[in-house]
C-alpha cells in the first residue's frame, strides 16, 4: 500500500485528497495546511475524515480556537509517506522539495510550479514512462492536461504532428474574489504556454495557440485545429476515437450542452462533490474537417481535471503499474470514469 500525503487543502488539495482516498491501493495519511479555512471548517463539520498536519508558520491557537483537531507538524507528515502530492501555492511547492529531499521522499507538483522543480514534466497518458521512478514530477496545468488527452487520444490513433489551438479561459475558480470584478476580455501574447508545454511532453508535434481570458468562473473551453501526420483523419475517425477515451466524455449541443456551464450544472445533477468532472467534455457537434485537418471542441473542468493524471504520477514515480496504459488503467478504475460510456452505448 502507497502511503501519499497531500500539502495544500485549496481548490486542487481537496480535490487531489478525495481521489487519493478513493484508490484501494493507496493510503492517504493525511493533509497539511497552513490556516483554518473555509475548506478546513468544512471539513471538521464532516467530522475529519482526514488527519491535518500543520506547516511551519501556522498558529496552533487558531485552529484550537476553531476544534480543529491536529495530528502533527508537516515534518510528521513527511516522514510518514513515500510521496507527497504538493498543491501547495506556486512557489512554496519549491520550497517544500527541500524538505523533501531531506528526508528522501518523492513528490508531484502541480501546474503552478516551474517546471525546474521536477525531473519529469508529466502526462498520465502522453509520457507516463518518463515518470518511472522518477523522484520528482510536476503536472502541466489545467487547460495543457485536458488538451494534451484529446490531442494523444488522436496521436494514439492516426499520428499527429501539428496543432493550432484557442483557449477560451475562465479568468478565476468560483470564490476568488482577489480576482477582481470584470466585464472585459483580455487576450494574451502568442503562442500560449499551453502550445508551449505541450510541445515539451509531446516534441513530435508543432503547437501554437492563441489565449483569451473571459469573466466567467466554471470551465474553460478550448478549440484544436488538428493535422494528421500520416494524411487526412475524417470526423468519423475522430469521433470513434474520442469515444473509447475514459477522460473524454463526448456530448451533444442538442442533449442539453449548451457551454461550460452545463457541464458544471450536469456534473452537480450526477451528485458529483463540488460539482466537480474528471472528463474533459467534448461537443460531437464541433468535430469537423477543413482541408487536411481536424477541429474540435473541448471543455475543462478547471478544478477537477488534473486530480486523474496527478494520480498516475504517484503509480509512476513508485513503479506501480508499467506503462501508461495500466497505470491510467487503474486510476479510472478507482475514480470510475468510463462508464458512462456503457450507458450511452459505446
């Protein structure tokens, strides 16, 4: 049994959390934090289904003051566990590996990190044998997890050696008042890091993208211009692609998927905790051909859908399962996806 402990209980440590409880064969030891927030008082009214652990820095006082039982130090943590899962805020991960390190624990970081603090820049399906044993890894972000699933889902099948893509992106995670209010979108400088990183787990393909932030909070949507390496891929081809993914869930505008908010709203309707998704969607109606290339459309569930590739790091850097296809294989056991698609007849 893997032993994982989880720094960082925001958005993604809960998340990453609930996923790692939800393996059978690993444990979760527990979390660490730094202040009782709201996500912390949350759990402690579930009744601490999780042992907290506190980072240096945190006040004792506070957490009493809330009966916020306490299990121990970080450093207690550490040293109970073979990997950590560091969600962490960007650049305290960094921080976090020296005492890593020291203690000669692996870790995975998560998209906010730079990429210097891990040896493998990791992808559950696209490079998941770089992260063989590998001390230290670090996720791509949201958008660059879901795009690179749909892009390999291709690659797998036909051979892709170009993309173009645009990025609809939220501009912050419901609850981020620190964002500001905004009525305006805002588009940044090309090519997007998204194009970038996956050009850096993926190098046999050409990427370039174009990225536009929009005032909205649940879900991203991205679109992707695809050339077929070995020559034309129909979208008949593509859809029977996507189809056998157990991370794409394939929709259409007519079933009621109208945006990113219909996915949030179906995924609270499945009963799903946050209304959280671990597929990335992917509208049929968008699946199109023009000239030698493909086009498509997909959604992000920016909170959830990288809780499934971080867990492939931990069966990968401690050697659990080979190769991505078993290693992804008993992630989606665990996590359930997949069978949705029994449901829909395919």
């Amino acid at each position: 049994m893997i032993k994982v402990g989880v720094a960082g209980y925001g958005v993604i440590g809960q998340r990453l959390a609930d996923g790692v409880a939800l393996q059978e064969d690993m444990e979760l030891v527990g979390i660490a934090d730094l202040m009782p927030t709201l996500s912390i008082r949350a759990l402690r009214e579930k009744g601490m289904p999780y042992d907290l652990y506190l980072v240096d820095g945190a006040d004792k006082n506070a957490f009493a003051a809330a009966d916020i039982p306490v299990a121990g130090t970080f450093a207690d943590l550490i040293g109970k566990v073979d990997v950590m899962l560091d969600s962490s805020p960007g650049g305290v991960g960094a921080k976090n590996k020296e005492l890593y390190e020291k203690a000669g624990v692996k870790a995975v970081f998560q998209g906010g990190e730079k990429n210097s603090v891990a040896d493998v820049f990791f992808h559950g399906y696209a490079n998941y044998e770089k992260g063989l044993g590998a001390n230290y890894l670090k996720l791509t972000s949201c958008n660059t997890t879901g795009l690179i699933r749909s892009v390999d889902c291709l690659d797998r099948a036909f051979g892709i050696d170009r993309v173009a893509i645009t990025i609809i992106r939220r501009v912050a995670d419901p609850g981020d008042y620190h964002r500001g209010l905004t009525n305006a979108l805002q588009i940044d400088k090309a090519p997007s890091h998204q194009a970038v990183d996956l050009m850096t787990i993926m190098p046999h393909v050409e990427a370039t993208g174009i990225l536009v932030h929009t005032p909205v909070t649940h879900g991203h949507i991205i679109t992707v211009v695809a050339h077929g390496k070995k020559g034309r891929i129909t979208s008949e081809q593509a859809l029977a692609a996507f189809k056998q993914h157990d991370r794409i869930r394939v929709v259409r505008i007519d079933e009621g998927f109208q945006g990113n908010a219909s996915f949030f709203r179906y995924a609270r309707d499945l009963g799903n905790p946050r209304g959280d998704m671990y597929e990335i969607g992917l509208w049929e109606d968008s699946i199109v051909e023009s000239g030698d290339n493909i086009m498509f459309a997909i959604n992000i569930p920016q909170e959830s859908v990288t809780i499934p590739e971080s867990i492939d790091a931990v069966r990968a850097c401690m050697k659990m399962q080979p190769d991505s296809k078993t290693g992804t294989a008993a992630t989606n056991k665990y996590l359930k996806l997949g069978g949705w698609r029994s449901i829909k007849g395919y």
